[in-house]
C-alpha cells in the first residue's frame, strides 16, 4: 500500500530582520537574534568575578 501521506516536509526557514541571516522559525540564530532582538550576546565571553576581586 501506498501511504502517500508519511513524508518529510521542507524546512521552514526565516530571515532575521536585523542579522540577515536565515535560521528556522522560532530559533533564536547563531548569532543570538530572535525576531530582530538580541536575546543572548554570544559574541563576547562571559567574565566571572571571583570572591577576592569583591573584597579590595
């Protein structure tokens, strides 16, 4: 039998308005944009204080 109706469908995918760059829909991008909104900046390290650099 033929089951015409078990297939894969194409990925859908957008364009970030700030970024240009094309992701799939809701997603944030690789660069951390969602709907053209930086939601988690990746671009820089996140620095961790210590407990003796509060203390001086």
């Amino acid at each position: 039998m033929i089951r015409s109706h078990d297939h894969l469908s194409d990925l859908t995918l957008s364009t970030d308005p700030v970024s240009g760059e094309r992701h799939l829909r809701h997603q944030m991008t690789a660069d951390g944009f969602y709907k053209g909104r930086l939601i988690k900046d990746l671009r820089k390290p996140i620095k961790e204080v210590e407990d003796n650099e509060t203390q001086d």
